[in-house]
C-alpha cells in the first residue's frame, strides 16, 4: 500500500500557494529552522513535552526551550495542514516551561508521589578547587570569588520542574557532569551515566614529569570518530528521589569495569532501562577483548541498587541492544543483529522470558531491519519503525510474530518516539504511538497515530513562519534499469519553478549516498539538503543503489566485498537514465557525496566516461590500504572488504580493484575535497591523499578543511561556510547556460 497521490497533494499545494511565496531556502535560511529534540508524553497520557532548538548564526550557537502541548481527546480530521505535510494539524497552543536553555537535554516525566513532574539535564554551577597561599585547597563559587580567581565550571546535572510553576531543583551534584538521564517507571529512581576516570595519563605515569605531552597507546580504538579516548568510561550510576524530591548519593552499577553503557560513540539512554518495579536495570554492553574488530555486544540486567551483571545473551555475537520490559514485566525485549562484525545486519526483534529464561525471535521472516520496538500496554504486541522503498514507516506485530503489519504510508519517514494509551468514547483502551515525522521538504514534527483507526495527526508547526514564505521544491519517484536488469527507485527532487513542458534545461546533481549501507529515505539533512539543492535551482537524483536497507537483505547485502561494483553500475545506470530526460541539460551534470557517498564521488572520477563536469567529495575515503591502518573500528572494513589487505589474496584483490587512488591517472574533472581534521573513521589524511591527486593530475581542485570538525560539520557558521563553498563550486562549473 502506497500514497501514489502523495505527489499529487504537494502538487496542488505549491501551485495553490506559489503566487504569495517570497522567497527560497538557503544555507543561512537552513539555520533560522528549529529542531525539535527529546519529546515525552505524561504518564497519564494527557500531554506531551518536548525540546525545541534554535539557533543564532551570529553567535554560533544555539538554545533549547522545553514546552509543554496537551494531547487531543480525539485524532479529529481537520483541513488545517503544514506545508510539506499532508496530515491535518491539530496543533494546540504550547505552554513555555523554560525558554533559551544552552544545553538542555535528556527530558523525561517522573511519576513522583507528590505528582508528575519533569526530569531534564541542563548546565549546573559547580564549585571548584583554588589553590590557596599557604598551599591548601579551597572551595570557591563565582559569588564568593572577587579577587579575579578562575571562573566556576558548569557541569550538566539533572533538574526537577513541576509542570504546572515554580522553579526548577538541581538534583544531582555530580563533578565530572552527567548524561543520558532516565527515570524508573516507580517513581523514586533516576538512572545517568558519568565519566569515570580509569586510565591513568603520561603525567601520572611519570610524576616527574606533569608537562609532558605523550600518550602511551596498547591497543585499538585509542580514538573514536570525533575524539580521543578520555582515559574514562561512561559508567551507569543510579539515585534514589525520596517524597521530599532530594535525590541520595549515586552508586555505580559498572564500578572497576573497564567498559561504557550506552555504546560510543551514537548510543543513549535507549540502551538501558528499569523494570516496571525499578528492581532491575537492563543495559547494553560490549565486553571483548578486541573492541575495534567485533561488534558484540550483550544484555546484561543488575539489581538497581547495585550487584552482579548477568548477560541475557551469551553466544549472540553480533549487536545486542536496546533492552526495554513489558508492562508486566515478564520479558524484556531487545534488538539483535545476527553476524559477528557486520554493523548493519538486518536488526531483529527478540524477547526473554525472565522466567524461563528462553529467547524468542519475534521478527521472524521479516526482510527488513526494524528500530524503535516498543511494547503495547498489554504485552501482546510490538511496534516498529523499519526503512521501506525510500520511506520510513510504522509497523505492529504481535509478541508471538503473527500479524505483522503496516500502520503508515506516504512519502515520509516516521520513527517511534514514544507511546500511551487512552480511553475511547466507548469506554475502551486504545494505544497512540507519539511520531517523529519528516520528508526531504521539512524537518522533523511531532505527530500521532491512533493504532486501531490509522488516523495520523500532526501536533506541532515550530516551523511554521518559515515555511509560510518559501516556494518549495517537488519531489517525485522514478525508477531505472539497472545493468544486471534490477530496478533501481530514486527520489527526484525538482526545483520550484521547474516546468516540464518548457524548453528549459536543467543542471543535475547525482547525489550519492553514504553508510554504505544508509537508505535515501523522506530525511531531512542540514547539509546534504535536497530541498535546499533543488532551490538553488538543481535537479537532485538520489539513487537507492545496491546496498541500503528498505528494499530487501539481498539488495541490502550487495555492497559488502563489492564496493566498486554493481552499486557504482546502479549509479550510472540511473544517472544515464535521467539525463535521458530532455529537461536535462547533459553537460552540467555533476557527482556529489560524504562518507562512502565521497568514496563513489572518488571512484567515478576515475570511471565516469566524461558524465559528470564536476565532482564533490566529503570526507571520502579515497586509498583503501592507507584507510584500513588509519580508521578506529575495523569491524566495519573486515566485513566490507574482507579482512585486512594483506590477509589473502582474495582481500588484497578487491582493494586494488576497487581503490579508487588506483584510478588517479584518468583524472581530469573538476574536484572539492571536503574533509574535517576530527574525523577518525575517514581520517584526514584521505582528503588530503585526494587532494593532492587532483593538484599533481592537473585537475581543477579546492579542498575546504574545517580543523575543529569531525565526520560531519556541527558548527552554525561553518555550517553555512559549507553551504556557500558547496554552491560556489557546483555554480562555476554547472550553472545551466540559459
């Protein structure tokens, strides 16, 4: 089932709007745009908080607001909608519990018994230690030092908001500062992890010696995609809440263990959880000796107030993670990845019986990854999100793995952000699944969906005065035939003022995706924004090449062993294809893409046959033996590449053939490298290597380097530098002649 008059309703919404429309987006526009962040719903199912970011370009930074938005009774169908959307909106008008918040995080509902209440991480004052005249250590805050001392240090804490007035209560003290906040079903607990110090440093090592600058290094993952190891591990604490709302003194749940709850570098707080009692905490863990070359990972469950860790899921040896109890708390559930090393396996859904401790694979025969399993209120089903033909949906199945089936449709991406039940006007209880829902015209809202009916609702509009003065782009879906006879889907996002008809030309973009296992889904990015490229007045093709998920574990599977094989034949394939299209001008067409997308950009420099007039790579990866002894988690090359370049050669093979420094000598279009100092999986001395091909082949080249950016670019401003440069170089070479 699918909404093939999706387009036809974005259709009629431009070209009903087009005429009062000022004005288009653009890189500074891009940061004018809110972003909504953590969102909860009550426990009692009446209302939803939530986080919404903001930024000022000129400040280079941004703040955080927490409000707060009651839920409709009833998913009404109303013909007020967002533009970009097609669900009705029933937005209500939100209350500002705290505004302009510098970072504000991790927000969730306490059911205390002095009633419901917010928990959230923000920024704490915290006292520090000077040293005194006479050689002794003092405490000092910023009020009581005016003779010019240091400044007080800012850590985050936890804080407690009542939802209905009065002011916020810190309720930890923490030095070293929190993160990843959760509170327990019971109401009296809060569980956080802390950095604590393990490793010692040169200057420990070598008292004599506190100014050196050294590291002494014995094994892998001495850095991980951004930073340094820290000689700390994220640790999982838990205190106590007694009525009064004064939390106890933490204790580490993972004290002497050498090891970090949630995972590094992406995890969070979805990677552990209490049990409904609070007895119990289930959290994930890595526990190998060889953590850059294995992916496996375990469940464990302790006894929240501390106690030995039992592992849920001995001899699994992929990912196993995201643990989560049923209401009644007899099973937890968790998703699991089957192969050892391979880091985007088809991610199953499995529960444990507590009391038979007995595993049982709920997702059974269903060929697509999931995320997000969330439990019904009565254990007898799960909902999930999972990649599907370029969108993203929602999906229920019963704890047993009968009935699966698709709750959304249309051209979108939904993820489950949380779930509650309320009572129908018959009296009966109906589950609500709270959504995160986006597409390549806007970016994430907050909507829900009444399970029994299917009625989809948006809730929130942060956007709103934006998108109320933009001409938007087109979105349509087009398939081509790739070499092996395969159809190849692609998203083709039009400019606002494209005409069909017209004897017009087009400039296009090839857009070519990372991962490399990554669907082109309805995502909305702040730096490879199709909406903002087709503005500019580019035609975008996306392809869905072999190897992302969505569209099978075959299609998905391709790309290990063959990174320069059919994937990069279903990317010319589909490129030749559009530019069949007479509205296409040939001529200016270019290649663009990040992370395994820099390494197609790469590749098809050297074997494009004169199809691309230029060509932009970020943070590609561009000699694959020099790669393999640079990055931190070799898991990921050992799968894709199988093994080492030295190991066989059957590996050693592969990465001469598919290297794409190996391809140097047919260089000649023109070429961005775009690269980040901090990126530790790509590291930069692979821009740099690319660089340097394209300034010895002759080839025109600019290589824009930010030094205090990793994979991908964070900063406002550089955000923007990105942005005009990106523009700046695709206009030189491909602005269409009429």
């Amino acid at each position: 089932m699918r909404w093939h008059n999706c387009l036809f309703i974005i259709c009629v919404l431009i070209t009903s709007t087009t005429s009062v429309f000022a004005e288009r987006l653009t890189p500074e526009r891009l940061w004018d745009l809110k972003r909504i962040g953590d969102a909860v719903i009550s426990p009692d199912g009446t209302q939803v908080a939530y986080l919404v970011t903001q930024y000022d370009l000129s400040e280079n930074q941004g703040t955080t607001s927490l409000l707060l938005q009651k839920l409709p009774r009833e998913l009404e169908t109303t013909e007020k909608k967002s533009i970009g959307f097609d669900t009705p909106l029933l937005q209500s008008a939100p209350t500002v519990l705290l505004e302009d918040v510098k970072g504000l995080h991790s927000l969730n509902w306490l059911n205390h018994v002095s009633g419901q209440k917010l928990v959230y991480i923000a920024p704490a004052e915290m006292k520090i230690e000077q040293k005194s005249e006479d050689g002794d250590s003092e405490e000092i805050n910023k009020e009581d030092d005016e003779n010019g001392g240091e400044e007080v240090e800012e850590k985050p804490q936890a804080w407690l908001l009542s939802f209905n007035g009065g002011e916020p209560t810190q309720l930890t003290t923490i030095s070293e500062g929190i993160s990843n906040l959760k509170t327990s079903p019971s109401g009296d607990a809060i569980a956080f992890t802390v950095d604590v110090k393990m490793d010692q440093e040169v200057s420990e090592i070598y008292a004599d010696l506190p100014k050196a600058d050294a590291r002494i290094i014995d094994s892998l993952l001495y850095r991980h995609w951004n930073q340094w190891h820290d000689y700390a591990y994220s640790h999982l604490h838990v205190a106590t809440i007694n009525a009064e709302g004064v939390a106890s003194e933490a204790i580490d749940l993972m004290a002497s263990l050498k090891a970090d709850c949630p995972l590094p570098p992406f995890g969070g707080s979805e990677q552990f959880n209490f049990s409904p009692d609070g007895k119990q905490i289930a959290l994930t863990l890595k526990l190998v000796n060889h953590p850059a070359q294995s992916t496996d990972s375990n469940v464990y469950v302790v006894e929240t107030f501390g106690g030995k860790l039992k592992n849920l899921t001995p001899g699994m040896p992929g990912y196993d993670m995201n643990p989560v109890y049923s209401s009644d708390g007899k099973f937890i559930a968790f998703h699991s990845m089957e192969r050892a090393g391979f880091e985007s396996d088809r991610n199953r859904i499995f529960t444990y019986d507590r009391e038979n401790e007995t595993l049982f694979e709920v997702t059974e025969g269903f060929d697509q990854t999931t995320h997000n399993a969330t439990w019904s209120d009565d254990g007898n089903e799960f909902f999930f999100d999972s990649e599907s033909q370029g969108t993203h949906q929602v999906y229920q199945v019963g704890a047993n793995g009968q009935k699966k089936q698709q709750l959304t449709d249309g051209w979108f991406n939904f993820s489950i952000v949380d779930t509650t039940s309320n009572l129908d006007t018959n009296g009966g209880s109906n589950t609500r699944l709270l959504l995160r829902q986006q597409s390549m015209l806007r970016p994430a809202e907050l909507a829900l969906l009444d399970v029994k009916t299917k009625k989809l609702v948006t809730l929130t509009d942060v956007n709103q005065n934006v998108y109320q003065n933009l001409e938007l782009p087109r979105i349509e879906e087009r398939f081509f035939t790739a070499s092996d006879g395969k159809q190849i889907q692609n998203w083709v996002i039009l400019p606002p003022d494209y005409d069909a008809d017209s004897n017009k030309k087009w400039p296009m973009l090839t857009y070519c995706q990372g991962g490399p296992q990554g669907q082109i889904g309805q995502w909305f990015s702040y730096r490879w924004n199709f909406h903002l490229m087709a503005s500019k007045g580019y035609v975008v093709l996306a392809v869905n090449r072999r190897g992302l998920p969505g569209f099978g574990r075959q299609w998905n599977d391709q790309i290990s062993g063959d990174w320069g094989g059919q994937a990069m034949q279903d990317i010319l394939a589909a490129t030749d294809g559009m530019i069949a299209d007479p509205t296409i001008d040939r001529q200016r067409v270019a290649a663009i893409g990040a992370s395994f997308g820099g390494y197609t950009v790469y590749w098809l420099m050297g074997n494009h046959e004169s199809r691309f007039c230029s060509m932009i790579s970020h943070c590609g990866v561009f000699n694959l033996e020099s790669m393999y002894g640079s990055t931190e988690e070799l898991f990921f090359v050992n799968w894709d590449l199988g093994g080492p370049y030295w190991k066989n050669e059957t590996a050693a093979s592969k990465y001469k053939l598919f290297s794409p420094h190996r391809f140097v000598g047919n260089w000649k279009t023109p070429l961005l490298v775009i690269h980040g100092e901090k990126d530790f999986r790509v590291p930069i001395t692979q821009g740099m290597e690319a660089f340097t091909a394209a300034q010895v082949q002759g080839a025109p080249s600019r290589f824009l380097y930010f030094p205090e950016e990793g994979h991908w670019v964070q900063s406002p401003q550089n955000g923007v530098v990105w942005g005009r440069v990106f523009f700046d170089w695709l206009d030189r070479y491909c602005k269409s002649p009429n």
